[in-house]
C-alpha cells in the first residue's frame, strides 16, 4: 500500500492498493483538485489561491460600459473601466442606461411674473420641442393684477374726471385694483397712453411708443404705438425669435446657443441594408461623428444587399459542404438569391463495415457492427482493429504497454493500446535456467516513420536483485537490418543502442530482448529512463519521446 495524490490546498491524499497482478490499484480516500472559485481557497492544488480568476461586471446598454472584477483574497474587487450611468440630459443618448432615450425631460418656458403661467418645453430625440400650455402678457388693466408681466402691478393707470381734456380736468387713479374719487386737477402730467391730454399740450396721446420685444441673441426690439388710449398689439419694427439652426447663434433668443438646432443626416445612403445616421450640432457646426448609421458589410448569402451597391447575393463563391470526416469527401454548394444551393460532388457517409474504415463518417471506425463473442464489453470488429482476440475474455483486463491503463479503457478512451516504447514481460525460452527472467524491449508503430541514424535507450533496474547478462536483437531490429548493442553502464543502468546502417523504417516490435539472472527472491523493478536520438524526420523524435515520457510506469516482475 502506498499513499497516492496531491497533498496541496484543498486537495488530501488517499492509498493505492497493492494488487494480485502486481500493480497498483484505484487511489481511494483522497480528495482531488476542483476548479478555482472566488472564496481565498486553492481548490485546484497547484499552490495558488484564486489565480487568474475575473468576470464581466456592470451592463452595456446606453451611455453604460462593462468592466472587469477580480478575484482577490476570496473576495471579487470593484468593478474596473466600466462607463456608469448618470442623469438623463436631453441629448439623444440613454444617458442613465435604463434602454429609453430622453424620457420623461420637460422644463419650464415663458415667462412666470404676474397673470403669466409658464408653458413646458418637452425633449424629444435629443431636441426641445414648442413651449406648451403657458399664459402670455396682456395690456395693464385696474384689476389688481400685473396683466402685462413686468413686475408692477395697474402702473400708469388713471381715468379722466370732470371736463374731458385739459387740465382743468381731474382724473381718478387706479389704486388696489379699481380707479378711485376724481381727484384735483394737477398742473400737467408726463403723458400716459389713456386717451388723455395729461400733458395739457392740446394733444392727446401724441407721440407715445413702448418698446416691445426682445434683444437677446439674434432679437431686436420694435415699438407699439399708443393709439386710442392703448398701446396696439403689434410690435413694430422687431426682430423676434426663430427657429434655432446649426451656426453659433442664439435665434430662438431663450440664451441659450444651438440647442434646439436640428441633427442633419450622415453617412451612407438608404441602400440595401445601409442607413443614414445623424449628426448632432456642437459649438456652431455639425460634428465629424456620424451617430446611429448603418453601413456595408462583406456580401452575404441571405437575400439582403449587404455591401448596399444595389445587387443582392451577387459574387459570393461557392462554399465547402458536407463533411470530410472518414471516406466521407466533402462538396461544394452555390447562393442563390437567398439561399445555398444542393451540396454538389460529397460523398455521403453510409452504413459501418467491418473494414477499419469510419463508412458513417463520425469520428469511429466499425462501431456499432454488434457482435461480441468474448463478451468482454469490446465488438470483436474494434478487437481485431486493435490487436485484440475477438475470443478472449481476459486480454481486455490486461495492460499490454504496462502503463497503468486496462487495455478496455485505452480501447474506451481511443489511446493506443501500446506506449511507442515500452518493456514487457515474456516467457523465458525452453531450456533457459530457473533464474532466468526474460523482458522484452518494443517498439508501437507511431504516426510517423521511424527512420533511425542511431537511438539510444537507456533502461534502469534495481540492480542487486537482477544482473543483466545478455541484450539480444529483436525481430524488429533484425527485419529493418538495424545493430543492436547492450552495454552495462552499472549496477542499475544499462545503455541499449540501436545504430543504423540504413534509413529503412523500424516496423512495430521487439527492438531488443533483455537477459536477466534473478540474485535474489525479491521482486524486480525496470523501467525506461529516456532515449535521446536522432531520426529522419525530425518529428520523428518528438513523436519518440513523447511517447515514452508519458510511460515511465516501472515493469513490477515478481
């Protein structure tokens, strides 16, 4: 029994089992790795905590970005680089993020002195729309009201009294919202637009205007005149204000430049699937940025004019089809106007053979063909692809390449059965002393040829229980006319080279046999150490080493 595991983090170790066959069995008890979360634990054993962890935060939607947390001492930190929401403005962009654009923006316009009520501008797309429901000056009346908005309230209102003109006359003045009792006669008065000669000049109302208007912005003010005691409606002579466009002034003359100035459109035109965007006035001219547009895109075959040059699907190239999995062979299939033509020229996957070959192209040669006359949980069809006897039960449980894998599970996982070298143990030779213990030195034919200038193989044993007394050529070596040569480095590392006197390929097989004289009962331990070479291709000796590094599971012989 041995411990087995990772004793890192999280992770415990559990104990292997030593069985029957001489190899260890399942690790049992342990605790492995998991992956890492967010919570300051090393979940996955590599000595680190919470490595490498981040995740998207915040929302991308309006003016809004997302950003990025990470994981810090178990606890995520505060979100980085994302763009957050802010108050609504009237600008055309969801500024607070909440996927409407403008909403629910109104304010105040008008005046909102004396009788008059202010109206409300409401925003719409980024623009402020007429003043609505508001209450405009009128002429002063004695009604105790400021009718025409300027903050005093019945100024300059008098009625005539006694004889009309002159002044002899007197008048009533308008105090608290009514005229009151005729008062004495002044000498002369400024005179007021009443239909009155309060000046006493023998002229009534002459020459009175009152200036109406505005001079904010682009506005000039006008005059009324004063005819038949009151002030006409119309302001003559004014520059009043009009609707705002794009060029650093104030026309609508609210104090406010540009703001109300209408977005011109941009872009590409309305082709195809391209639209126009918008561009927002700023600082008296039309910005460069061209916002909301919709532009080309490369051909596509949907039925839309993507490229918007008023052609629809036209010089889309054919395109692959159907699958180039197993025999099957793929095809090429056409647009047209919408839509891709039939696959024309594929081979078609069909029904599974028994011939190692995928025939229903999906990824597994023979599968499925049923028969298993062993009954070891392997088609007899796989069986013989891989080497084993469609009639033995047994040779499913065992491990030809000693690599600690059932050769069921390699069959499962679609490893090879065989490490690309590996030892295994053999019967020893009719007539071969008692003591004698015979291993076998072989080579799985790899995915690329094996074209040896010289090779080099370095095998390990525990010394004081075996001696090595002779290193004999195998069928492998023999048949590619290969010189197989042992040498003992020491008591416990023995160095076989296999030199070439041809570039002929080294099929699947015993490169060499070991000779081994048992000093002692107890059990033997060999494995391969490495095997340094140079080969032609040179992707020969990476396809070598790697196939060996992974099976460095010493050889148990009892």
């Amino acid at each position: 029994m041995r411990g087995c595991g990772p004793a890192l983090g999280r992770c415990r170790p559990g104990l292997e089992r030593c069985g029957d066959d001489g190899t260890f069995g399942e690790c049992v008890g342990g605790q492995g790795p998991t992956p890492e979360t967010c919570d300051g634990v090393d979940e996955d054993c590599d000595g680190r905590t919470d490595e490498g962890l981040t995740r998207v935060c915040g929302e991308a939607v309006g003016a809004c970005r997302t950003g990025r947390s990470q994981c810090v001492d178990g606890a995520w930190t505060p979100c980085d680089d994302a763009a957050a929401a802010r108050d609504e403005v009237c600008d055309g962009v969801d500024d607070d993020c909440d996927g409407a654009i403008d909403e629910g923006l109104t304010r105040p316009c008008g005046p909102d002195t004396g009788r008059c009520v202010a109206g409300i501008e409401t925003c719409v797309v980024g623009a402020w729309g007429l003043c609505e429901g508001g209450v405009g000056p009128a002429p002063e009346r004695c009604n105790g009201v400021d009718d025409d908005c300027d903050g005093a309230t019945d100024e300059q209102l008098a009625l005539a009294c006694a004889p009309q003109g002159g002044c002899d006359g007197g008048y009533r003045a308008c105090e608290d919202g009514a005229f009151g009792d005729c008062l004495e006669a002044a000498p002369a008065l400024p005179e007021a637009c009443d239909g009155l000669d309060n000046d006493c000049d023998g002229q009534v109302d002459e020459a009175l205007v009152l200036p109406c208007g505005s001079d904010v912005g682009a506005c000039l003010p006008g005059l009324r005149a004063c005819v038949g005691g009151a002030y006409e409606a119309a302001c003559v002579g004014e520059i009043g204000p009009a609707p705002e466009v794009c060029d650093g002034e104030d026309q609508d003359c609210d104090g406010r430049i540009d703001e109300d100035a209408p977005t011109r459109p941009c872009g590409f035109p309305a082709v195809g699937r391209c639209a126009p965007g918008r561009q927002r006035c700023v600082d008296g001219a039309y910005a460069e940025a061209c916002v909301g547009g919709i532009g080309p895109l490369d051909e596509d075959c949907n039925g839309v004019d993507d490229d918007c040059d008023g052609d629809i699907d036209e010089g889309i190239p054919p395109r692959p089809c159907g699958s180039d999995v197993g025999e099957c062979r793929p095809g090429l299939e056409t647009c047209d106007i919408g839509g891709w033509g039939r696959c024309e020229g594929r081979v078609r996957p069909v029904r599974e053979l028994c011939n190692r070959l995928d025939d229903d192209c999906d990824g597994h040669v023979d599968e499925g063909i049923g028969l298993d006359d062993d009954e070891d949980g392997i088609e007899d069809c796989v069986e013989l692809d891989v080497g084993l006897d469609p009639s033995d039960p047994t040779d499913a449980l065992g491990d030809f390449d000693h690599d600690g894998t059932t050769n069921a599970d390699e069959v499962a996982m679609g490893t090879p059965l065989w490490s690309t070298l590996y030892l295994h143990p053999v019967a020893t030779r009719p007539g071969a002393p008692a003591d004698q213990i015979e291993v076998s030195l072989r080579l799985y034919q790899p995915t690329v040829d094996l074209q040896p200038e010289i090779a080099e193989i370095y095998i390990f044993d525990n010394g004081e229980v075996a001696d090595l007394v002779e290193v004999q050529a195998g069928p492998s070596a023999i048949m590619a006319s290969k010189d197989v040569i042992g040498q003992t480095l020491n008591a416990f590392e023995t160095r076989i080279v296999i030199v070439a006197p041809n570039l002929d390929r080294m099929p699947t097989g015993e490169l060499a046999r070991l000779i081994l004289r048992r000093r002692a009962p107890d059990p033997i331990s060999i494995r391969v150490l490495r095997a340094p070479s140079r080969f032609a291709p040179a992707e020969a000796d990476a396809a070598l080493t790697a196939g060996t590094a992974a099976h460095r599971v010493p050889l148990e012989i009892p």
